[in-house]
C-alpha cells in the first residue's frame, strides 16, 4: 500500500509551496487508494508555536485534503528517538563527540583557509581515552568513509553521493535533543512510508537519512523532490509574490479548489488541460510525471481559474460562502439574478461582494469625473422622463429584458444614442460607471427603488 505524508514544522504559516508539495502526497495516496499521513514536526521547542499548528490543521481542513490516522507530533516521541540512540551506541555505530565549539570552530577556520569543504574531521570516531571534563559530548553517527551513498529520485532520476561528501554528523545535541535527519528517517520509517515527495531544497538531507536507514537496518522509500516554485520573473518566491499564508488566500476570496488547481499545474501536467476537479486530479497525478525544472507563480492564472471555479459554483453554494465577505443575500428574492449578474465580475469572492453591494447599497455620492460626463444637457430630463416611462408601462417589468426594453423605447421617442440614457442612468443607480448590465441592475432594483434612486440622483448631481 501507497503511504505518503505531508511533515510541517510549526515555526510559521502553512504558505503554497508548502501547500503543493502536501497536495503531491496527498494525490500520490488518494491516486493508489493508500494513506496519507500528517506529522507536525515540532522539535524545535524554542520555536514552535501551537498558533501556527492551529493554522497548518485549518489550511488542510479548508483545502479538504483529509490526512488518515491521527496526526504525529515528533515533541511527543522524544522517548523512542533516545531508544535507538542508544541502540546506535551500543552496536557501535555511533559514538560520543567531545569536540568543544572553540576546537570546532578552529577546524573550520584552518579548512577554510586551505580551500577544503568545511566538515568534522573524525577525532573521536574510534576515541577510546579519558573524555575531557566539563564538555557535554553531542551523538555522532559512524557514516560511510568510501564508496557512494546511491538512490533514485523519482523526479531527478538516478543520484550518486561520494561517501566522502556526508561526514559523521551529529544526531543528538549535548542536551540530549535529537536532531532534524535522525528523527525524519526514523519517523519516516516507523510510519511506513513508501514514497517521500518534499522539495528539492531536501535533496541533500537525503543521504543522511539513506545513513539513518541503513545504520538501523531500515527499509528505503521512494524519494520525489520536487523543484521549487519560482516568481514570475524566475527568481525565488517571496511573500510578496505570493509565498504568503495559505489561509490568506481565504480571506482574499480564492475558493480552495482554484488554489489545489493552481498550484497542481505548477509542477505537473497531463497534455494541454488546464482546469482539473479534485477527481480527475486523483485519476491522473503520479510522481513520475512531476517537472524537473522549477515552476514559475503566475497570479494572471490563478485569478483566472478562481473567476472560472466562481462562475461554476451554484449560486446557493455562493450564497452561503459570501456570508463570510460580509455580503447576506441568501434570503433575497432576487438572488439568482443577483448573482448571474455579478459574477462574471467577480474573480474573486471579496470582488464579488463589492459587486453585489455596489447594486444593493443605494449611492451616498457620485464619482464627480462620470458625473459630469453623464449629467451633460438634457440628461435630467431624460432621465425624468426615463422614471416616469418606468412606472406607467403598461405591463409588470420583471426581467431584464422587460427594462430593456423600456430603454429602447427612450432611445427611440427621444431619438437620441443609448448612451444618452445608458451614462447617466449608471451613475444614478450606483454612483460611477462601473458594474453590471443596467437591465440586469434594475431588474434586481425593481421599478420603485430604480425610480427612487434616479429622483436622488437629479436632486443631487
């Protein structure tokens, strides 16, 4: 069975790359009907906030990336890390360092100075003296001297590691904390994972972790690293790009299932197809297909799916989830209406919402540029006329089409251009030129709240 997992320190938000490399595994699993498994990887007492895991378990459960099991929190396994420390110790393949921090840093000043990689030289690898006093030692594992540390990447292929790179590193601190390469391949191993996708900037910890496995007689996973994502302009992602927190995207009115689309295609791809359901993503995402080069952020794109995810979205579900933008409309008589009317404009669900209210909330000014463009010569009263032409017609105006009609037949009595009635009727509905078709506008208005706002206007501007 496929068992993947998504491991996140809580030292900060959950932000996107995170988010895509969580939402590889999770297809990787979902795609061969295996687990995928949550670890919060809070070793770093110091640092670890319960705030940020609170966000992390938030982002997963609005993105509905359901995770198996219940979630593993390292800081609560610090009893099973010591176990096989001392197993490594008694087997003799690992060994305690009293390499005080001046004589290391003296090392790596006279390595530098010689041009060589800086590295721990080995000194106490087979010590068997009296250890100086007052030294706390750290834990060092025994890693290979020669030969390579081999695996294959399932993204960049097949990788070779001269022994010599990896050196005898430390994986417990002189306080007894283990650290990050030990405690991962331990994990990794004793949740069963068969397939590791994390980004490439792990490529590197991984033979460290091939020397974990193999001291402790573990089986290997398959490893995916992934290329990081870039800016649009090729350069590293900063938050101003958009390497923000994944719960920000909420609050600036993306739908979960444009972001999982979005961020599926930064990386991956099935021939020319660009918009994917949860499902099809399930049905066609494997590791193997995973780009190797970098992905660019392209936020054109994202608000492009996120306006096609909102033009799908039943206008009852739409109803529900604009609630949270501080638009309530889910009783209105019109909504249907409402909502066909704005959501072509909406590419966000905050956008949306200004829409929507932009109709709704009657004008309390007038853009003062559009007025005075709108409201030039016999404008008042073609608008006046426009007003009483609405409330004499001699049949209920209900639809769009019924105020266009009324429209047309100003047009055509006064014998003037659409724009004639077209300006400063926009502007007396909703303040500037901007929204929705006007038949659509007064449609949702009705005749006496359109009227109403066309008086304000000719008594106003």
């Amino acid at each position: 069975m496929t068992v993947t997992r998504f491991a996140p320190s809580p030292t900060g938000y959950l932000h996107i790359g995170g988010l895509r490399t969580a939402l590889f595994s999770w297809l990787t699993a979902k795609h061969n009907k295996g687990e995928f498994l949550l670890r919060i990887e809070d070793t770093d007492m110091a640092r670890n906030s319960e705030e940020a895991t609170e966000a992390i378990l938030k982002a997963f459960e609005w993105v509905g990336m359901n995770h198996d099991g219940e979630v593993v929190y390292q800081s609560k396994r610090f009893d099973l890390y010591k176990k096989y420390i001392d197993q490594l110790l008694e087997e003799g393949k690992a060994y305690k360092c009293y390499m005080s921090k001046e004589e290391l840093a003296a090392l790596r000043e006279e390595q530098m100075a010689k041009k060589e990689r800086t590295r721990y030289d080995g000194r106490y690898r087979d010590f068997t003296g009296t250890p100086p006093e007052g030294v706390a030692p750290v834990i060092r594992i025994k890693a290979p001297q020669e030969g390579t540390i081999f695996f294959v990447d399932g993204v960049k292929g097949a990788m070779n590691i001269a022994a010599s790179e990896v050196d005898d590193f430390v994986i417990a601190r002189a306080d007894g904390a283990p650290t990050y390469n030990f405690v991962v391949a331990i994990d990794d191993a004793l949740m069963g994972l068969t397939d590791v996708i994390r980004g490439d900037d792990h490529l590197y910890n991984t033979p460290k972790q091939i020397v974990v496995y193999n001291a402790l007689g573990f089986d290997l996973p398959n490893f995916n690293h992934v290329a990081m994502i870039n800016n649009e302009q090729g350069k590293k992602l900063s938050k101003r790009d958009g390497a923000t927190d994944v719960m920000d995207y909420k609050t600036m009115g993306y739908l979960p299932e444009a972001l999982l689309n979005f961020l599926v295609r930064l990386g991956w791809s099935h021939g020319d197809q660009e918009i994917f359901s949860i499902e099809e993503m399930i049905e066609l995402f494997e590791p193997k297909n995973i780009n190797k080069s970098s992905s660019n952020y392209n936020l054109d794109k994202l608000l492009w799916l996120n306006a096609h995810y909102i033009k799908n979205t039943p206008n009852d579900e739409l109803a529900i989830l604009l609630q949270e933008y501080g638009v309530d409309i889910h009783g209105h008589d019109k909504l249907e209406l409402l909502l066909d009317a704005t959501k072509e404009r909406g590419k966000t669900l905050v956008a949306l919402a200004e829409q929507i209210n932009l109709i709704l909330t009657v004008p309390s000014e007038y853009d003062e540029k559009a007025s005075k463009k709108a409201f030039k010569g016999e404008a008042k009263t073609i608008l006046g006329d426009f007003a009483e032409m609405l409330q004499n017609w001699d049949k209920t105006l209900h639809l769009p089409c019924d105020y266009h009609e009324v429209m047309e037949k100003i047009v055509d009595t006064k014998e003037i251009g659409f724009g004639k009635i077209g300006m400063p009727l926009r502007v007396s509905l909703l303040g500037s030129m901007t929204g929705s078709g006007l038949d659509e506008i007064m449609a949702i208005l009705g005749v006496d709240e359109t009227v109403s706002r066309i008086e304000k206007a000719i008594a106003t501007v």
